[in-house]
C-alpha cells in the first residue's frame, strides 16, 4: 500500500518489473512463432531487395519487427526512405 | 591477437551462470579488452535478454560454427560498451547440432579476434557442456552457498581436472547476516570441501534483478556491491592476481566494527 503511494507521490514512475514484463512480451512472441533466425533474415533480405526496387533506402536502418496485439501479431517494417526511384522497375 | 578462452559453468542450474558472464565480460570490455560473450545454451537462450540485445539478432552461433556466416556478423556489438560482442545461440536447434571438435575449431578464429571470450555454459554434463568446454583454456565455476550446488560444483570440478583445466571458483548470493548467523555455507567452507582456488565472492543484491529487467549491464549501475564484486573478478582475470578478495559484509557488522573502534562495547 505504502508502495503503492510513494509511486503516487513520485509521479507514477515505470519500475523496472513493468520494463521486464514489456521486454518478456516480444521476445516470447518470436519463441511462440518458432521462426528460425534463418527464416527471419532471408525474409529480412527479400524485402530489403523489393522495396530497394522502388525506394532509395537505409539498408542499415531496416528494421523487422514483429508485434503483438490482443488477437493477433502482426509485422511492422520500419525503413528510412532515402529517395524514389525514377521510372519503373521493369 | 591470442586470445583466452574461459568456459563459465557450474553444473547446476539457476545460480548465476549467465549474470556472471555478462558481468565480467561487460568488466573486461571496459578494462579496454575485446571481449566476446557466446550462449552456449542452444535451444533455451537468455543470454541476448540479459544483455538487452534480443532484437538484434540476424546470425547466431550456430550460423557461425557451421559457416553460414562470418564471425563478425554474429557478433552482435554492445549498445553501451563498445569491445563487448554478444554471440547469441540458437533458438530453433538443439544441442547435438555442435560438436566438440567443431568447437575446438571454432576456438581458434574466435582466439584471434578477441582478447577474451567467455563460453556460458548450459546447466547439465551433457553434450552442451561438453561443447562449451571443449576449446576453453581456463574455467571459472559458479557456485552458491546450498547444499546442492556445491555437490555439483564438485562434479563439474573433477571433469574440468579430468580435461586438464584448473578451475577457479566464483561464490555467488552469499548472505552476510546469514553466514554471521551460522546459517549459510561460508566461502572459507566452500573452498574447504572444494578445495579450489577462490576468484570472488559476490553477495545477494536486488540490484541483479533489476540489471535483467532493464538489460543494462549490472557493472553500470552505481552502488551495486554485486557489480563491484564482478568488476573485481574480471580485474583479477586480467592479471591483477593479488587485489584482495572482499568477503561480503552486512551492514550491522559494519557499525560494530565501527562501534568497537571507538570503543563502544561489544
């Protein structure tokens, strides 16, 4: 209780246990999913390779993350656009 | 470089196997040593958690060993500390992927790229500690002051003298108020049935926790006596062989002490 109020009174401040519980949440979602690290960098090295097609990119920025909501996970790609390439790809 | 394989093991399970590893690696690194850590636990990984590192692994030891990839593409480099590389294990495989000779080989490119390289050891005898032993030079066994720790810190001993390693011991969670009270193994009791030479003492501190929490380095945190204990390890490692092993201390001793010298009673 007294715990409780001196978190209060500190401003509601993210222990340390809340850190561990957020961290614990994505590392289990790749356990849970079994994607081998092979699996996750051919997929990392696809992608890089299909958007460099159309976009200029970061490729040492690219990051592939894999989140999870209440029913679902879902894949977030995240890249620094550099430049469009001009014209088509083909 | 000729670098110095150390292999952290114990037998036992849950005593501060992996803590210790990325205590005194993280320790080494900042002595300005270039120093590897490898999860040797293929199949059950912790050690990327521990060191805040699990969202950057792409290649792992296994990739590594078997030439999937260079070992610089599966060293992952610290976030905070820079000469500290992470080689992580395998998720996905299971122990029996590696074996030995393709260790002892391994050893040798690793020897060449680091200073130190710290193997952390699965808890068991099997084939994961036959792995992590296989091309270390030196070992350090981890023990804590219970019954069944020390009697496996004793098996783990005679197969380590069985491979020519001598090892040394690391005495992790000592509680001072309860070894004052009779109620905990002392370190001078360890070493007396182990009969071993002693490389650190380090006590029980909340601090451990909140390190694998947050995933920054317990040598980082100011005020921790158990990072200032690892520290004090990784200083003896690197040569300092006669700093002074500090026994861990209760507060309450402390002012007696203090008390007595002034002539406080007892």
């Amino acid at each position: 209780m007294f715990n409780g109020l001196f978190r209060k009174v500190r401003g509601n401040k993210t222990g340390s246990g809340e850190i561990a519980k957020q961290r614990l949440k994505f590392a289990l979602i790749y356990d849970k999913l079994e994607i081998s690290d092979d699996t996750l960098r051919n997929l990392h090295r696809d992608m890089v390779e299909v958007i460099s097609r159309y976009f200029e990119i970061d490729q040492a920025a690219f990051r592939l993350d894999i989140h999870r909501s209440d029913d679902f996970s879902s894949l977030v790609v995240n890249t620094p656009i550099l430049s469009a390439k001009r014209g088509s790809p083909d | 470089m000729d670098g110095r394989i150390i292999v952290i093991t114990s037998g036992k399970g849950g005593v501060g196997k992996t803590t210790a590893t990325a205590s005194i690696g993280a320790a080494l690194a900042l002595q300005r040593k270039r120093v590897a850590v490898i999860d040797m636990d293929i199949g059950l990984r912790n050690l990327d958690v521990v060191m805040g590192l699990e969202n950057r692994i792409i290649f792992n030891v296994v990739d590594a060993v078997k030439g999937k990839c260079k070992l610089k593409q599966a060293a992952i480099k610290d976030r905070r500390i820079d000469d500290l590389f992470l080689i992580p294990a395998s998720q996905s495989d299971n122990k029996n992927v590696l074996s030995p000779k393709d260790m002892v080989q391994f050893g040798e490119k690793l020897r060449r790229e680091f200073d130190f390289v710290l193997m952390d050891c699965p808890a068991g005898i099997e084939r994961g500690f036959e792995n992590s032993v296989a091309a270390a030079d030196e070992a350090v066994v981890v023990c804590t002051p219970e019954v069944s720790s020390v009697r496996d810190a004793d098996r783990v001993i005679g197969l380590l003298y069985a491979r020519s390693i001598t090892p040394k011991l690391v005495v992790n969670r000592i509680i001072p108020e309860m070894v004052e009270k009779g109620d905990m193994l002392s370190h001078v009791d360890m070493v007396d049935v182990l009969s071993i030479e002693l490389v650190g003492l380090v006590p029980m501190d909340d601090h451990v926790l909140i390190s694998t929490n947050t995933g920054i380095p317990l040598v980082l945190q100011k005020k921790s006596k158990a990072g200032e204990a690892f520290q004090r390890i990784a200083m003896r490692i690197n040569g300092a062989t006669d700093l002074p092993i500090e026994v861990p201390q209760s507060q309450d001793r402390f002012w007696k002490k203090i008390g007595s010298k002034l002539g406080l009673g007892k």
